[in-house]
C-alpha cells in the first residue's frame, strides 16, 4: 500500500515537513514567551500565528487542496514576519525558531 509521503512530488514533502519544524519551534517558542511582559507579546502573537498558518498549510499541501499555493504564500510571509521579530530577542527559544522559520518560508515561496 502507497505511502502518502509516496504520492507528493519532493517540494511538497519539503515544505510540508519545514511546516512541521516551524510549528514545533513556535509552539515552544510561545510556550517560553507567556509571562515575559509586553516586550514578548508581538512575538508570543506571531509564533501563535505561525501554529496556525504553517499546520493548516501542511494540511492543505498534503490533501493537494487547490488552495494550499494560496497558503503556502501566506504562511511565508507569516512565518518571515515572525523570523523576523524572533531575530530581535537574544533568548534562546528565539533564536531556535529563526533558521526553521526561514526554511518554512523558502519552501512554501516555492509552492506558492
């Protein structure tokens, strides 16, 4: 029996797995951010967004749904945006999330 990773040409599964990485290095990225005042909360939000943006984006290029280049252009941006504002903080949950991000970004900007 056909594997799905078997039926998705190498940029989709690129791209969905970068989805996989960013959502992991965000969730704990936020997970870290909650509590550290208001000089965290823009990248508590973006991370929160990236959770969101890169899991539906990775649903949405494994289902081969007609939307996922529409989303994969959004999560980049998302997931720019938040590199970013992670870039910014010198702690070390930040500055995890910056090089996936990055990846997930390149790779849904070729999907797109």
């Amino acid at each position: 029996m056909a594997q799905i990773n078997d039926l998705l040409d190498d940029s989709t599964r690129e791209c969905i797995d970068n989805c996989h990485e960013a959502v992991k290095a965000c969730a704990h990225c936020a997970d870290e951010c909650i509590g550290k005042g208001e000089e965290m909360a823009e990248c508590l939000r973006l991370c929160r967004d990236v959770v969101t943006v890169a899991s539906t984006c990775a649903q949405l290029c494994a289902s081969g749904s007609q939307f996922n280049s529409d989303i994969a252009e959004t999560c980049a941006d998302v997931c720019e945006a938040c590199a970013d504002e992670c870039e910014q903080h010198d702690h070390d949950h930040c500055q995890a999330c910056v090089e996936p991000l990055r990846e997930c970004a390149e790779s849904c900007r070729s999907m797109a």
